[in-house]
C-alpha cells in the first residue's frame, strides 16, 4: 500500500482526505485531525533574536535555515522522513515525489542542479537510498561524521550521571556501526566508558548484555549516593563536639575551675 491520489481517496473522511493528498500537512501537534507529518529541510527557524549582535547583525552562530548550516538538522530530516516512509508503505517512486516536495531553499536548490548533471538512465534508475547518499556527502560532510566517530569511540562517564552518559552513548553509537553491531561489542564499550568505580565491579561478572550492565551500573549508582550524602551533610565540627564532650574533656574544665 502507498499514497492514496485521487482515484483511491477514502471519501467520507476528511482527515485521510486531506493526508491522501498532502500526508506531510502541516497540522498543528494538538489539533484534532493531526496525520504524520515531517517539517520541509530548509524551513526557516523562528528568529528570536538570541544571535543578534548589538548593531543588530546575525554572528551567523546559528543555522541559517536553509538546510546547509547544521549537520545534525539534516540526519534528523532523513531519520524523520523514512519513519514517515515505512509508515505509509511508500514505494521509491513514492518517496521521491515526495522528497521532492519537501526540499526547500539551498537543499531544493542543489537538488534541482543536481538532476541537471545526470544522465536520463541515472533518473530512471534513481532511488531512495542513492538519493540518500548524495544528500549525505552534500550536506554531511566527511570530517564531521569522522568528528562524531571520534567523539563515540573515546567516549567516557566523566562527572555525568549513567543516564546521561548512556544517552549519550546510544546517540552516537550511529557513526560508528561497526563497534555496535553486536549486544557483546555495545555491553564493552558502554563499561569501559563507565567511571572506574562502577566498571571495576562490572568487570568481575562476565558475559554481561548492555541492558543488564545498564541496570547495575545504575543500580551501583544508587547505591553510592547515600554514602556520599552522608559525608556531606555531617558537619566539620562534629568530630571536635564529640570530643569536647568527653569525660576527660570534662575533668579538665573541674581541674581549672578548682
């Protein structure tokens, strides 16, 4: 089953009408007749004015929104378009038609030059996937993924919270597929990763998966908080109240008194 065009519209229904024609409308997120939607690659971003400099001038810190600034916006536009993809069964031929539709400013741009230097067998022969990877090595470059690769495979705990470093973890585990395509690879390097004291005790039960060394590591956290609350909370005087309220200390102070 793929998109529905005007020959096979369910009439009767105005919202598979409406997402026959347009399956990527924008609907608003809380409006009753809501169908999966995608935002275009090259929406302009609603300026707010943070990267205002005081003359009033962009520093240009920011995506310009025009699909070319951010790497990252790109990889979630493909990710976001093929979940679209496989929920609405769209065939090659589909989901050109609509990448087509959904491209805007410099993205639709190159894309048109793009089909301009192909010969008319390559069109014909086109499909999601080469689209794909042409779209990657325009707008992902080679060092960045390379950078993301990097930053994955030296990753460490540091002063993050397991949560926060498994969250981590798991987002960049992509660019380096080939250190993850296992449970064994992913549960050794999520524990090597780990923070010495949490991975010294791991080491010693083999033969863990990812998701039981997740549940350990976080499980060992939890249990090194209370210990370390206590420390915190007693005072630094403690020790010496303690001692000035001994039975010595007390036979002192009658000593100096008689």
């Amino acid at each position: 089953m793929g998109l529905a065009f005007e020959t096979d519209v369910p009439r009767g229904d105005p919202i598979r009408e409406r997402a026959a024609y347009d399956p990527f409308h924008r609907a608003d997120s809380d409006s009753e007749d809501g169908v999966p939607c995608v935002p275009r690659l090259g929406d302009a971003r609603e300026d707010d004015g943070d990267d205002a400099t005081e003359d009033g001038s962009d520093d240009g810190s920011r995506d310009d929104g025009r699909g070319t600034g951010d790497p990252a916006e790109t990889e979630e536009w493909i990710r976001a378009m093929e979940r679209i993809f496989r929920f609405l069964r769209c065939n090659d031929a589909e989901r050109l038609m609509c990448v087509s539709y959904q491209l805007k400013g410099t993205a639709d741009y190159w894309w048109e030059a793009k089909q301009k230097t192909m010969a008319p067998e390559q069109l014909d022969e086109l499909t999601w996937e080469l689209f794909k990877t042409a779209m990657c090595e325009k707008f992902i470059p080679r060092s960045y993924r390379k950078k993301k690769e990097m930053e994955f495979t030296t990753l460490k705990q540091g002063n993050k919270i397991v949560v926060e470093y498994d969250r981590l973890f798991c987002d960049l585990a992509r660019y380096a597929p080939y250190r993850v395509d296992t449970d064994e690879k992913m549960s050794e390097l999520f524990c090597a990763g780990l923070r010495q004291e949490i991975r010294v005790v791991l080491a010693s039960q083999t033969a863990l998966s990812y998701a039981e060394a997740l549940n350990r590591a976080l499980d060992m956290e939890l249990a090194m908080q209370p210990e370390k609350a206590t420390h915190a909370l007693t005072p630094p005087s403690a020790q010496y109240t303690q001692v000035s309220n001994t039975p010595y200390s007390n036979q002192g102070q009658k000593g100096k008194r008689k």
